[in-house]
C-alpha cells in the first residue's frame, strides 16, 4: 500500500468511495482508503457507534496489517497477547491445544485479544481527523443506482426523512450480515451447513481480580454436552480485565428462555458471581456459515458480514473482514489512479471467497467438536481425541486463486498464496519492524545468491514498469548496511525450508511467486508482466528504474 499522496480526481461524483455502514471494517477501509489519497463518503443508518463488545481476536496477520497500514499504534494500544488456547471434555481432560503464544509468520503471537468497542473508539477518533473522511451518521442508504462511470447513492435522513442523492466513483457494500446493499443487488449467498444459537455474555472482572484468582481457564472451550461453553478474554477496558462467556442454547431451551436475566445469572454461577464484577450485556447469537455468491457487482463491492459470516470458534470473523478491505485496498487504488483496468477487481472475489471459506469450514470443524448436547456422541468424541485417532485441525488456508504466479497448465505455483514472512530487521543502520523500514507496495526480497544483474533485460524492465523496491536480506550478523539484517530470524528460515532466494511479495503482503535462481525468477516475472497486463497493471513504460530499499 502507497504512502499518502494526491490521486487525480473525478469532478463530478461528490467521492471517490461510499462505504454503507460503519463498522469496524468500515472504519479500517476508510483509513487505508485516506492514507492512499482517496476521499471516502460513509453513510450508517445509526446515530453512534455500537458500544458493545463483539470480536474479541486479532490474529497476527490483521495486527501486522494494522502496522503496514499506519495503525500500528492503535494496534498495540488495544490488544494483548493470547494465552493457550485449549480444549477440554465434561472431565476438564485435554482434547485441543493451540498455542497462540508460539512465535506466527509475521514476528509475533499468532492472536491478539481485543476489546472491540475500544478499537472502535481509536479508528473512529483516527477518522474524524482525516480530511479525506466525511462521517455521515443517521443516514439509511435506499437505493443504489449505477451508470458507467459513477454510482448514484440514495440516503435518507432517518431523523427528517428527507432524501438526497450522492455519488462515487465506487461503492463498498460493509453493512452487516442483513445488508441492504447485497439485498438490493439479488445476490444469493450460500449456506455451508452450520447453525447453532449461543448465549453470548461478557462480564468486566473487579479492579485486581484475574481469571487466574477465579480459578478459570485463561482461553478455552469446556466441551462438555450438558453445556457446552466458551471462555476467553475479552480484551482490556480503562484498565479493566474483561471476560467472555458464551453458551449453548440446548435443544429443549427456548430463544427466549435464554436472554432472561434470571437464566444468564444462572448459567453464569458456575463460573463467577455478580459481586466480583459488571455484567456489561448478554444477547443470543445464531452461529451461521454463509457466503456471498458474487461479492462485485460493476462498480459495487461486498465486504465483512455482508459478504460471509462464520462460526466463531476461531475467532476469525472481524479478521475476515479486514483481510477483505485490505486486498480490495490496493486494488482500488490501482484502479481509481488509472494504473489498473478494473478488470483487476475480479481477482478480488477470486482470491478472497475460497480463503473465507476455507477458513468458515475450519471453524465449522472446531464447531463440531464442542456443539455436541448428545452424552454418546460426546464420549465417542472424547475417545478419538484422547486416543489421537482424531483428524486434526486443518491448516490455516492459503490464497489459492486470483493474481498470482501460474505454471504453463495454469495451475498456482508454490510458494504463491502464502503470507510473506514479517519480522524486526535493520537497514542503513535502523531497527524496527520490515514493514516500516522498507517501503510498501510490490517488493522482491533476495538472498546474496541472486542479483538484479542476474536476470533477463525483460524481467529487470518489468520490475521498472511497477515501481518494485528490491532488498536483500542476509544474516544478522553479517548484513551490511545496505542489506537488510534478519536480526529476528524470520525471513531467512522462510526462504531456506521452502529453497527459495527471491520472494516477490505483493502490496497485501501475500506472494505472487518465489524462485531458487535466476531461471525460475525470470519465469515468475515473465508470469507476472503477463498477468499485469492482462488487468492494465503496465499501462506506460515512462516510470522510474526499481529502487533499491539500500538508497531510499
């Protein structure tokens, strides 16, 4: 993603984005957005921000994202590091552990806990200071027109009912699981099979007081078939520890037996008592796994809950939704600044609608191991795992489609689709995190074992044409300044177990492709200038010659 600079505008929509809704992936796409030059109109149909918790994970990827797209100290400012994440039958016998506290691809914990209503709070403060962002609250969108070049907004004021029109250049569809926007363009969604009702309770814990005092599970599912129950963080407020539970509404239990205060307190007495803390708010949830059939629509775009929405088990459906804005970001600002047709968009439900679903059938599969009310299904359950003869949980997916390097048959070529590897590193003499010492946007990282002076004339030009920052990285010890210094160890032990010497990583910090030698990253450029033209991505050879990260 670019640095903030000035984009060449259409005179005659009033922006260059709508955005319908003003959620956390809302207010995440109108930054990146700002910070890439763009002016974004958000238009929510509610007067404030929602101030309840909901998610309460960031994995990794999304914590790094929040860096590389200058967020990075609201990022670290609400969360915290995860605990184990551990799995227990009716008897508190282990089933499951994940440790999230073990060091993830991108140079820290695998997930993060967050107190959403405060990193609501932070992006919303963040926005009202762009100039770029015009907030528009009580504003209900009623219909959406589009025209070749532009879309025609229709928002009514819900407090004077009057009716306006505005326009934009695109529209981003982020208005929840019942969106309008999906609805009024007939868009189908798919139902991958999974629905279960949850209690979902959260609960501040008194001033001192640890889940550890409590005698409760740090990070945990208790998977016992009388009840089966939730127990996590639910990040930090002002200070204060907060915790969440969530139960299983049972099969003779009725929806609204459930949100009684009477059954709440009742469900929450094994666990706590009303005196060591605040009951901030408890609602009943229907866990469902759906996905958008077409997630763009011309000049129209899904994203978040309006495009999938999952079971919560791995804590991934906010992630979902900000990884969805964050591979729709630079690909707007490619298509907006004229150096993309949006032809390049389409790579956009290409790439994202088989990772989201890959990632709604894992957590389906976590959700089947607890949401078990049956005694005998539960101890056959306890019996596989115990005995190890359980499948174990699949492995978190990989972009597996869109714009990324091919074979000659057309088939993806490894390691392409993989999260690049992220760590502190130092350059010219400065430590901190790759991401901020080296600039973002397409990069091709080498090993001493390739140069620039290795490759065809062909590939060098295609590198020229994108703009492509070039690094090499070595040992920690042995970098010279001009070098990048794996100082965390993280990149390098990348590329060796996969015997690779260049990685070309795109802005979204995924790769398009890796190679061994010279050949193999020639074939990867000459796959790369292909498929950049293809969606205008090379439209002009006037453009500088690749910058070395070393002379920036």
């Amino acid at each position: 993603m670019g640095e903030e600079t000035m984009k060449p505008r259409v005179s005659q929509t009033d922006f260059d984005v709508i955005q319908i809704g003003y959620g956390p992936v809302s207010k995440f796409s109108a930054l990146l957005l700002d910070r890439l030059g763009w002016r974004v109109g958000v238009f929510e149909r509610f007067g404030e921000i929602f101030p309840l918790p909901r998610a309460v994970c960031i994995d990794h990827e999304i914590f790094r994202v929040m860096h590389a797209g200058g967020l990075g100290p609201i990022a670290d400012r609400v969360t915290e590091p995860a605990p184990v994440y551990r799995w227990f039958n009716a008897e508190w016998q282990e089933l499951i552990s994940i440790d999230w506290t073990a060091g993830s691809v991108s140079g820290g914990t695998e997930v993060n806990f967050v107190h959403q209503p405060s990193l609501e709070r932070e992006l919303d403060a963040e926005a009202k200071r762009r100039t770029n962002i015009a907030l528009h609250f009580e504003q209900e969108c009623m219909a959406i027109t589009q025209h070749d070049d532009h879309v025609v907004v229709r928002i009514r004021d819900t407090a004077t009912g009057a009716e306006r029109d505005h326009t934009a250049r695109y529209v981003i569809g982020i208005d929840g699981a019942n969106s309008f926007v999906r609805e009024t363009l007939g868009i189908t969604r798919s139902d991958l099979g999974f629905e279960a009702d949850w209690l979902v309770v959260d609960f501040v814990l008194n001033d001192g007081l640890t889940a550890r005092d409590l005698g409760l599970i740090e990070c945990g599912q208790y998977c016992n078939p009388e009840r089966p129950t939730t127990i996590v963080p639910g990040g930090i407020e002002n200070g204060q520890i907060c915790r969440r539970w969530e139960f299983m509404r049972l099969p003779h239990e009725t929806r609204e037996e459930m949100v009684e205060t009477a059954k709440v307190q009742e469900l929450l007495g094994d666990w706590i008592k009303p005196e060591q803390g605040r009951l901030v708010r408890h609602a009943l949830y229907t866990f469902r796994s759906l996905v958008a059939d077409r997630w763009r629509d011309g000049r129209i775009l899904l994203a978040g809950d309006a495009a999938h929405v999952m079971p919560p088990f791995m804590g991934q459906g906010m992630c979902a939704g900000l990884r969805d804005v964050w591979n729709l970001g630079w690909k707007l600002d490619s298509v907006l600044s004229g150096a993309a047709d949006p032809a390049l968009l389409d790579t956009y439900q290409a790439e994202r609608l088989p990772h989201v679903t890959d990632i709604i059938k894992a957590s389906m599969f976590l959700g089947s191991i607890i949401c078990i009310p049956d005694k005998d299904a539960a101890a056959e359950r306890d019996r596989m795992f115990l005995s190890g003869e359980a499948p174990p949980p699949p492995p978190f997916p990989i972009l597996t489609d869109g714009f990324l390097a091919r074979d000659a048959q057309g088939a993806v070529l490894a390691p392409a689709g993989e999260l690049s590897p992220h760590g502190t590193v130092r350059l010219n003499r400065r430590t901190g995190r790759f991401d901020t010492l080296v600039a973002p946007g397409l990069v091709l990282i080498l090993t001493r074992e390739l140069t620039l002076a290795d490759l065809d004339p062909a590939s060098r030009r295609t590198l020229e044409r994108l703009g492509a920052t070039v690094v090499t990285v070595a040992g920690r010890t042995c970098a010279t300044d001009g070098e990048v210094a794996d100082t965390q160890g993280q990149i390098l032990p990348f590329m060796r177990e996969r015997g690779l010497n260049a990685m070309l990583v795109r802005p979204d910090l995924y790769l398009f492709g890796g190679a061994a030698d010279a050949a193999g990253l020639d074939r990867v450029l000459a796959e790369l200038d292909r498929q950049a033209r293809q969606v205008g991505l090379l439209a002009t050879d006037d453009v500088p010659e690749p910058h070395m990260a070393a002379s920036a």
